[in-house]
C-alpha cells in the first residue's frame, strides 16, 4: 500500500509577501514542515512542486498557494530521495533504514497507489533516478553501490538487474543526461564519475574535490559537444567550500566557483541554462550568471542550511528547502535590474 494523502497540510503559511528588493525574487509563501527538507522537485507536466523530509511527502497543487498542500505517510522508516518519471505518472522514493535496510517505491502519481516495491537487507538507498528515455529505474546507495531496476509485467516486485561499486563512500547524487546515454554520480569519497548507460563502463572519474560532492546538476541545452551542440556542461556543489564546472564527457574541469566560505550543498540551472542558483550552510543563495560566474544577486533566507534548491520546468519559480523544515517559493521573471 502507497501513501495515504491527506488535505491536512500542517503547513505554516506566511501569506504576507516579503519583499527581498532584488527586482527579480521575492518570497511569495515560506511553509514550515516537520523535520528537515530532503528533496524539492516539480512535476514534469503540471509545474506543481512536490517535497519530503524524512518521513512525509508534500504535493503542493500551486506555489503561490501553500494552503494547497497534501500531506503523505508512508510506511517507509526514512525517506532519502524522490524523482518523477519522465511522464510526471510515477514517482520513485527510496530510503530505508542507515545501515540496516533499503526500500524503493514506484507510486502512481497523483493517487498514491504502490505499483512496485524493492528492498534489500545490508544499507538505505540514499539516491534515486529514471532514465528519462526508456523510464528505467537507477539507484545509488549508502553501501557505495549503483543498481539498475525493472518492473516485470505482472509483478509488483522490482528486479535488480545490475549493480557494481561505483564509488568507496555513500553515493550523494545521481543524475542522467538529457538523452540517456550517460549517468553521473557524485560521492562522500569527493569523487565524480561518468558512466555509458549501455554496457556501464566507467568512462571518466574526476577527484578534484577535496570535500564530500552533495549535488550535481547538468546545465540544460548542451549536449555531446558535436559540431551542431556545445559541449554537455555540469555544476558539482561540494563540502571544499566550492561550486566546480565540468565539461564531463571531454574529461575537463572548467572552472571553480567560489561564491562564498560555506559548504554548498545543492545546485540547479534555470531551464534556459543561462543561470545557475547554488546554496548550503548559511542559508543564502547565490544567482550566477552561467557563462561568466558573475554573482548577480544573493538572497539570505536564514541561517538554516538549505539542502535543495530546484527551478520549475518552465522557469518561473525557484524553490528551496532547509534544514529548519522550510519551503520558500520564488517567482523569478529573469530580468535583472
């Protein structure tokens, strides 16, 4: 059985508007949850925002209107991470319990329904990803494994159908390029590595970090780097106190970022990649200019840490989640004053 949903939203709602006075963001709702803000992700289809914390899930139908938000229990000891189908119709959760057990759902979206399950008896899953070409189910865990899972028609039981040692610490990120071709995973070892999704090769690895690697996020319109396509471009934020470029299939850092002296935990690009938004300990967020890394603007939203940062599909909102259990939407027009 999946989540139950309920209209009792427990959320806090400043309806006040508070003005930020950067002429692009100011913060429309902030809604207080109960425990620390995991995972921040929209809808692919509908725009609506969706979050967890360690043990409910959040469907927000508006993000300018918290009173809108769902809440969900699950039966799962701890939820770690979430991710959409490329259809918007499935949603994954993974978790389990640290270093005991690991459990992954496929929940039919927006009822709830469980239509598939997994778990395994040594770690938690800590990352979960759909290859968004064929919809196949990737996951990343605290045992430093990556695994490959299929639904069998008929069953409800997932099937693992790969796995190997990806890293030598708990796997941070996991994301897939537009295409499918290629996985990137970011690790507690600071490691990045490249793999090709047909026979799962390691193609590239990068150890310039010197801090654990939190997030990864790969710059929207660029792609294999052929004559018609600019390179695939990636953001990698880290505990090193730095945001680092890459260009990962060409086996090439770009560029360090460093915006400020705190841990940056999340990065996300604008759909338009002409901006990237990166955040972590000290509550602020940094707006970067993606082409020359100028800061544009930094908003301080508190001194809770924010752990995930994510701009809506068609780029009209920012979200954030932190540690004290805050969302904090954004309307973002991209007109600089």
């Amino acid at each position: 059985m999946g989540p139950q949903w309920s209209n009792n939203s427990r959320v806090d709602v400043n309806r006040t508007p508070v003005s930020i006075a950067v002429g692009v963001l100011s913060l429309f709702f902030q809604a207080s949850g109960a425990g620390p803000i995991q995972k921040i992700l929209w809808h692919p289809v509908d725009q609506t925002l969706v979050w967890h914390d360690h043990r409910q899930i959040r469907h927000q139908a508006s993000p300018k209107d918290a009173a809108s938000t769902r809440v969900a229990e699950t039966s799962m000891m701890r939820i770690r991470d979430l991710a959409f189908d490329s259809t918007g119709e499935r949603l994954a959760i993974a978790g389990g319990q640290p270093g005991e057990w690991g459990e992954i759902e496929i929940l039919q979206w927006p009822s709830g329904e469980r239509l598939f399950y997994a778990q395994r008896d040594d770690d938690w899953f800590t990352v979960v990803a759909f290859n968004p070409q064929n919809d196949g189910l990737v996951t990343g865990g605290a045992d430093a494994r990556i695994s490959i899972w299929k639904p069998h028609i008929g069953q409800t039981m997932l099937h693992r159908e790969h796995t190997w040692q990806a890293h030598s610490d708990s796997i941070m990120e996991i994301v897939w390029d537009a295409s499918g071709s290629w996985l990137l995973s970011a690790g507690a070892d600071h490691a990045i590595k490249c793999w090709e999704a047909q026979t799962w090769a390691l193609q590239r690895g990068f150890n310039e970090h010197t801090g654990m690697v939190h997030a990864l996020a790969l710059r929207p319109g660029r792609k294999d780097g052929s004559s018609k396509n600019p390179p695939m471009e990636m953001a990698s934020a880290s505990a090193d106190q730095s945001i680092r470029i890459w260009q990962p299939i060409r086996g090439r850092m770009v560029r360090i970022v460093r915006p400020s002296k705190n841990r940056f935990l999340c990065v996300s690009y604008h759909p338009s990649g002409r901006w990237l938004a990166a955040a972590g300990e000290g509550g602020e967020i940094h707006l970067l200019d993606a082409d020359s890394d100028q800061e544009i603007h930094t908003l301080q939203t508190d001194q809770a840490p924010v752990f995930t940062l994510s701009f809506s599909p068609n780029g009209k909102w920012l979200a954030a989640g932190d540690d004290s259990g805050r969302v904090q939407s954004y309307p973002f027009s991209g007109e600089w004053p």
